[in-house]
C-alpha cells in the first residue's frame, strides 16, 4: 500500500515520465519487482508501456527477466506489440524469461506470442540457445561444487573441509535447483508434440 501512496503522489506531481540515468521510468522499476497494482495505476495514468531505456529494454523486458506473469500480462493489455519488442541487441522479452529461467514468464509470453521462440538476436541466440546455455553459464555459481570437492581432496585441514563441505553442500543445490528451473524452461521453449496413438 506505502508504494501505491508513493506512486500517486508521483503521479500528481505529474513527474510520470522522470527516468533515471539509464532511461528508466517508474514503470520500468514496477514491472521489475512485479508490482501490479503500481503498473496499474501508472498505465492508468498514461506511462507508456513502450518507453525504452538507453539500452532498449521495455517495462515488458524487465518483467520477463524477472519471472513476474502478471506484469507481464498487464502491459501486454496496454500495449500487445509490446512482446514483439526487441532491445538494442535484438533479445525480445521471451529471450529475457529464458536467461532469467522464468517458465511462467516463458509461458506467458509464448501465449501472446508463439513466434517469438524463434526469434534471434544479433548473436544469432533465439531463446531455446539462451536457455540451454544458462544451466551451464548461470549467474549462481553452477558448477563450483566440484571445485569444492577437489580442494578438500588436496589435504586441507578438518576445519576447512568442513566449512567448504558446507558452502559446496550448498551450491550443489543450487545448482540442481538452478537445472531444474533451466530444464522446465526448456521444455517450454521447445515447439513439439508427442505422436497421437492411433
């Protein structure tokens, strides 16, 4: 409720449209952290859904990125061509979900738009490529519980091993929860169906 205070007193001051130093907008802020009823207020009051910041990410791109659905689905109703819309380096919103291993972002955006699965970036990545390149490139530390358990085969003492025994016990799960979320992403972007029995 304070964020909603917030807003509307933002909004009376008719600052709306203030961006930040990298272009974004109040309406960039609330579709990242999901906040609907934010979005809602300032669509309601005339933010564009189609700003751009100065790398070209749209409100519908930080949704995404982030895995909040309903944001998503709330700037689509303002502006559908939002989910054809690629940043300055090609990437559509469907290509943030994927990186982001955002299946009910995924699965939004492939609703509005079952094409945008196939659409490549200026790196030739669609966003099945970036899927399957996060689980082994993620941003939380993958693969470094086989470097813990090596370390601790090189003699180290009992406290270290222990304490490393912890930090590898946890980023090994992590990790599998970071494949699994990567696998069901996947799964998702993948555009097949399984032979009816006849």
């Amino acid at each position: 409720r304070a964020e909603v205070d917030a807003v509307t007193q933002l909004v009376a001051s008719t600052r709306r449209a203030a961006e930040d130093g990298w272009g974004r907008t109040a309406l960039h802020f609330a579709a990242e952290y999901g906040h609907e009823a934010v979005i809602s207020l300032l669509l309601c009051e005339g933010a564009s859904p189609s700003s751009q910041t100065t790398l070209g990410k749209m409100p519908i791109h930080f949704a995404a990125e982030y895995g909040h659905a309903a944001a998503i689905s709330l700037v689509l109703e303002a502006d559908c061509t939002c989910v054809d819309a690629n940043d300055c380096s090609g990437a559509n919103a469907t290509a943030y979900a994927a990186r982001g291993r955002q299946e009910s972002a995924v699965r939004a955006l492939l609703t509005a738009a079952p094409r945008s699965r196939d659409v490549g970036d200026v790196y030739g990545c669609t966003p099945l490529s970036w899927a399957l390149e996060y689980p082994l490139h993620g941003r939380d530390g993958h693969g470094m519980a086989d470097r813990g358990s090596e370390v601790r085969g090189r003699g180290t003492s009992s406290r270290s091993q222990r304490g490393r025994g912890r930090t590898s016990g946890s980023r090994r799960g992590r990790g599998q929860k970071s494949n699994d979320a990567a696998r069901s992403v996947c799964l998702a972007l993948v555009p097949w169906s399984l032979p009816q029995p006849t």
